[in-house]
C-alpha cells in the first residue's frame, strides 16, 4: 500500500498537522531558531507520514523543493558538492 499524506489511509494527527503548519510558517518567515524548536517538537511525534506531508507542504505551500526524480545541483553548506 502507497502512503500518501493527502488520504486518510494513514492519516496525520490534528497535534501532527498543525505543528508542520507552524514549521511551513516559520520556513516562509526566515525564523531559523523557531524551525529549530519546531523541528525538535515534530522529531518525538513524526512517522513517515508526517514527514511525507512536511515535504509536501514545504514543496507545494513555498516551492522550496525540487519535484520528486529532479535533479539538484549546488553545494551544500560546507562546500561539498551536493
């Protein structure tokens, strides 16, 4: 079975949902230190799920994500080659 965080097939917990509602906010408002806390708040109660709709919500709500199967170039943050 596929999981999906959009189908109720295994759903995302109200408490779940809104804490990535914070963290797509924080995101979009530059708040580094505010997606730190989230991220440690979201990290005891997320599954797959959770974390399917996270990317989703990142990717869709900000564009901040390349399509799934794109390819991603660039550096990471110590210079590496991503």
């Amino acid at each position: 079975m596929e999981i999906c965080p959009l189908t109720d097939s295994h759903p995302v917990p109200a408490a779940t949902r809104e804490v990535i509602s914070d963290i797509v906010a924080a995101v979009r408002a530059g708040d580094d230190a505010l997606i730190g806390v989230l991220l440690a708040r979201l990290a005891p109660m997320a599954d797959t799920t959770a974390l399917l709709l996270l990317r989703h919500r990142l990717n869709h709500d900000l564009g901040a994500l390349p399509e799934p199967g794109a390819e991603v170039s660039g550096c990471c943050a110590d210079g590496r080659r991503a």
